[in-house]
C-alpha cells in the first residue's frame, strides 16, 4: 500500500505482505478492514468467514494473532506456518548469500565498508549497533540505547554470567531466582543482558529484541499489543521489574550482598526501594524531603522518599513557545524546571494538608529538598499533559548542558559534598519527535566513548554535540562526574 520495505508483516490468510511499524500501520488495518462487513459483489459468503487475525513477522518469523493480541507458539495439525517460516528463511538466505557476495566484491576493491566513517581525517570503525522495530517499539528501543550507554549499569549486566533456565540443565551452574509473574520460565533479567551484550559488538548493523520484547509482554500486561507506549512509563516499569527480579540470589545468596561486595557500588551509596538494595537503585537511587507546612500552626511535616528519576515541570509561562528561537520571550532552561520543582508553593484547595496538631485539613506549603543524589541523574521532562479529552504534548525547547550540571543548590546539605561530587555530564537523551503520547517516534541521542551517535531504531549515525543540544528533551540521563577538574556549569 505505501511501498514500504520496513518491518513486513504477512497475512497468513491471503498472503498479502503489509508494514507493521508506527509510520502507517496496515497491517493492523488489514486486520480491522477484514473484521468489517464488505459491500463488494464479488465477495462470497464463504468468504466473508474467512478471518485475517493471524499474521506473520517476515524479519523475526514470529506468528502473531490479533484477535487474542497475543504471539501464537503452536502450529495447524500439518505444520503450515512452519512450513512458511521455512519458505522465508530460505528466500532470506539465498538474498543474504547473493548480497554477501556482492559485498565482498566491493570490499576486495575498498578500504572502507559500510560501517566504517571518517573522523578527524582517520577511519574509524562504526561499532554501534541498532535495535529493529517489533512494530511500534520505538519506544522501548530508545531506552534500551540509553542505557547501554550508562556504563557501570551496562557493565554489571553484561558481566553476570548465563543463565539456563530450562530444567534438567542448570547442574554445577550459577543461576537465579526468577520473580517473574505467571511464568517461571521467562527472566527479563536473562533477556536484558543479551540485549545488551549484543549491542557495541560491531558484528551486526541491528539486533532483534524480539526475545526481550516477549518478557515484557509476559510480565509487564500494559505493554502488550503494537500500539505505542511511553518512553516513560516504560522505563520505570524495566527499572522497576529488573529491581525486583534481582533481589533474588546465586544458589541461595543474595544478590544483595553480591552488590555489597562490589567496590564500585559500596553500601554507602545505595538507596533501598522496595526491599533490599540492587544494581538499580544503587546506580539510580537518589533520596527526597518532602517538606510541609501548616499556614495555620506552622507545624512542619518532613518525609523522606526514594527516587528513581525526577519529574519536572515545564514552567506555565514557556509553554506556548514552540521554536527554538525563542524570540518572543526568555528561553527555557533545565534549571528553571529544577526550580520550578524544588521552590515553595502553596497546596491548593485539592490537596490540603492533614496537620497533626490542628487535627484537620489546612492549608499549607510544601518544598522538595534532595536528600541524596544518585550516581545517575535521570530527569524526565513533562512534555504531556491531559486536558479535558486530550493528552496534549508540550513542545516547547529546554535548554539543557552537556557538562557541567551543577545540582548543589538543591541539595538539603550542600555543605557535606564535595566540590565534584554534585557535578553532572550528559550521557544519552530520549527524543519523542510528534505531537501525542500514542503517536509519533522516539529515537535516542547517546554519547560512547568521547563520541556521540543518533539511534533511530535500526539505524546508528554519528552526530555531534550541536545537533545533541537542539533536541527537544524528554529523558535526560546524567552521569556523576568523577572527580576532575571542570569549569563548565549549568
């Protein structure tokens, strides 16, 4: 219909071949056409029994059913959709056979393949690796690029060794406990650390997630289907599953005295949430006050919560500016969203304050301080907002620095860090380019290694710092620096 070459999926009712990802979605219309009644002539009644609900992915070969919304693993009593997925794969290799040799041809007469660029005047080999579009994934595929790029996250998960979850076949093995629900079979844990070991190998141009994506759906319900999610709310699920998963052990120890062990994640700079302390929340974990104050009594109330990343507000009076010029007024910076975050307000009539002394509702003030910042600063820039029907999406640009984020003025003891100690470097950026949260596409900016890359799904290009900084933020990730010297602040 579009002449698209993206993510085909094929109908096993008639065969017809249409694209699944988010840009025009026919194949889920094809379903949806055929569940209507058709006024065409030349349909017969047999016909209109027929059901399109069961299509075929042609890059991953899985079978996927859209009455049940659900990934179909059994086959008709002849094996037919094997025999398709045989069909494929042979079509596959035989392509892939005739493009290697094509390849080698150009190499032999080059120096330079496709995954070689010029940097500085040197060649340099490309070693990012992409992430494939399952249909509408985009979402997930931003966040697992993110990550990748938080190196001692990363490197934790890659280091844990195997796991072999089937049974009969985990004798004299390492392994661990699976909290998974409903399927002890399944470990997002398992699936995470493949994921991650396949990307920066440089062996592949882009990577399948499919096995990940199937544990998600598995354990995580409001992710299943093709429709697009938020980039958000997705990684706080991952972060929060991958938490819970590894409170289990090794043979019985648990993985919380294995992270006690680790020198570069001692006690001292964990933060335990829901239960004991992981890789997770000793990378991510940060701790609030929340402070309220009664208008009436001046009682004062403080909380301590944990925290896995800090959404803000995007002030009221930027909003309606949707240039990056910014000509008609100042431009919006991340720091008037940490303001606007961490200064006094007032409680409105809605959320009046329980006082313990006044022993009613009153009202009251309340301020956020940071009790303790995490080794990784993630920021998550309220770009949705539900008005009375709709989720509107604020598009308004937010300065952001690449180095230098200085968070000591909203410390609640400023006075006992050191002078790097609350200094913060960009690591990746989430990107949703669109209009609304169910639509639209999400990519990732990600610096490796002193160099920045663009992950457009399967796509990795080389971009640089001044095309980082025009982006329109939704996800920050900022990783404390070491101690060094630096002069560059927010």
């Amino acid at each position: 219909v579009c002449r698209s070459n993206k993510s085909p999926w094929v109908c096993l009712t008639c065969s017809s071949v249409h694209c699944g990802r988010y840009v025009n979605g026919h194949a889920k219309k094809h379903y949806e056409d055929a569940q209507s009644p058709m006024t065409n002539h030349k349909k017969t009644e047999k016909q209109e029994k027929v059901q399109h609900t069961v299509c075929m992915d042609c890059s991953s070969y899985s079978t996927y059913c859209y009455r049940c919304d659900d990934f179909v693993v059994n086959d008709t009593k002849l094996g037919l959709v094997q025999k398709v997925r045989e069909h494929l794969q042979n079509l596959e290799n035989s392509a892939f056979t005739s493009d290697r040799h094509r390849k080698r041809k150009l190499l032999e007469n080059s120096s330079l393949n496709s995954k070689l660029l010029k940097v500085n005047g040197s060649t340099t080999a490309v070693c990012a690796t992409g992430l494939r579009n399952l249909g509408n994934t985009c979402f997930m595929n931003a966040i697992l690029q993110s990550l990748s790029n938080i190196q001692q996250f990363c490197c934790y998960f890659k280091e844990l060794p195997a796991v072999e979850l089937r049974n009969g076949k985990t004798a004299g093995r390492r392994t661990y406990h699976t909290r998974s629900q409903g399927d002890n079979n399944v470990s997002l844990v398992e699936e995470f650390r493949k994921t991650l070991c396949a990307l920066w190998q440089g062996s592949q141009t882009a990577f399948s997630p499919e096995s990940l994506f199937y544990v998600v759906w598995k354990i995580m319900p409001n992710f299943r289907g093709y429709q697009q999610q938020d980039a958000h709310e997705f990684m706080r699920y991952l972060l929060d599953h991958l938490h819970l998963e590894l409170q289990g052990g090794f043979n019985g120890v648990s993985r919380s005295v294995i992270l006690q062990e680790n020198s570069s994640l001692s006690a001292s700079n964990k933060c335990c949430i829901n239960g004991a302390s992981t890789v997770v929340t000793a990378i991510f974990g940060g701790i609030l006050q929340n402070e309220v104050n009664c208008l009436i009594c001046g009682t004062e109330s403080r909380k301590f919560d944990p925290f896995l990343d800090l959404s803000l507000d995007i002030p009221s009076q930027f909003r309606n500016k949707r240039t990056k010029n910014q000509e008609s007024g100042p431009m919006c910076t991340l720091r008037d969203c940490l303001r606007s975050f961490t200064d006094l307000e007032e409680l409105d009539e809605t959320e009046l304050y329980m006082c313990h002394k006044c022993k009613k509702k009153q009202k009251s003030t309340k301020k956020f301080w940071i009790q303790k910042l995490p080794k990784v600063l993630c920021l998550h820039l309220k770009r949705f907002h539900w008005t009375a029907y709709l989720r509107n999406k604020v598009d308004t640009y937010v300065e952001f620095p690449l180095r230098g984020l200085d968070m000591k003025c909203y410390l609640l003891e400023p006075e006992n860090s050191g002078p790097e100690s609350c200094l913060y470097d960009l690591a990746a950026v989430v990107v949703h380019h669109g209009s609304g949260v169910g639509s639209g596409h999400y990519t990732a900016y990600a610096a490796h290694e002193g160099r920045w890359f663009h992950f457009n799904d399967s796509t990795v290009t080389l971009t640089d710092e001044e095309t980082v900084v025009k982006a329109k933020a939704y996800i920050l990730f900022y990783v404390e620096r070491q101690a060094k010297s630096g002069s560059d602040k927010l």
